[in-house]
C-alpha cells in the first residue's frame, strides 16, 4: 500500500513548504515539507527537491506502517498513520499506546490516541492539535 492523495495533502499542508533549513519547534532541522534527515543549518531546496524528499521520506514511513501494524488498514487509516508516523517518526510510534491498541483491533480508540501527541518540547501547540484533529477524521472517514 502506498499513501494515497488524501495522505500527501495533509502532510503538505500541515508541514507547509519551507525552502531553507530552520529549527522546528523540537529543536531539529527541518526543510520542504518536512524533512528531517541529513538536513544541515544554511540548507536550501526547491519546491522539486522538496517533493523528491517528500516521497523519499513517505516510503521510509509507509514501510513503517506495514511492518508494525498487523491489522487490516484501509487506504485512509493508513494514509492517516503514515501522516502521523510522519511527524511523530518510527520509534515514538513503534512505542506507542496507539500501536498497541490498534493491534488489538480496537480502531475506535486511535482518533482519541492520536489527540495526545499535541506536543513538542514539551509545550502543547495548537498546529499539532489540528493536526491530529485532522488524521484522527481521516482515519475515521469512509473510503
């Protein structure tokens, strides 16, 4: 499975384009839509580079959603988790209350697990609450 529209939409409007490396509220650098890994103070990409690291990054995550989850997804669930996973990263997920009662089958309690992961540094930030408003709808949605 492979995150669908729905899925990309909600990372790139929630990450927003950022052509120049900056600091994330977490404290770590950032650039495009999102990316993280290997990205150095003073970087620079463009809107193509930006989508080219978009896709790399959401197969790291969709091969993350497959090998932890060991339940039925469907696209939306998924595009919802892989969104999450995203932003949260492997670890924190592969930890997380949410996994595990998802794994039991208990789909109703993952919009409510995903309103907890409001924070970064330690302070509750209004953009992660929407954001997790938005993947728990999108987890619930009928495909």
């Amino acid at each position: 499975m492979k995150t669908g529209s729905k899925g990309i939409k909600l990372v790139k409007e929630f990450e927003g384009f950022k052509a120049q490396a900056y600091l994330c509220p977490a404290n770590v650098w950032t650039i495009g839509y999102g990316t993280t890994s290997g990205v150095k103070k003073g970087q620079m990409v463009t809107e193509e580079q930006a989508i080219k690291l978009l896709q790399d990054d959401l197969a790291k995550f969709e091969k993350a959603v497959k090998n932890l989850v060991r339940v039925p997804l469907n696209q939306d669930q998924f595009d919802a988790l892989v969104a999450f996973v995203y932003n949260i990263g492997v670890g924190a997920f592969s930890r997380s209350t949410l996994l595990s009662l998802l794994n039991q089958g208990n789909y109703e309690a993952v919009p409510e697990q995903l309103l907890r992961w409001n924070k970064a540094g330690g302070r509750v930030l209004s953009g992660l609450a929407r954001r997790r408003q938005a993947e728990g709808k999108l987890f619930k949605s009928e495909v």
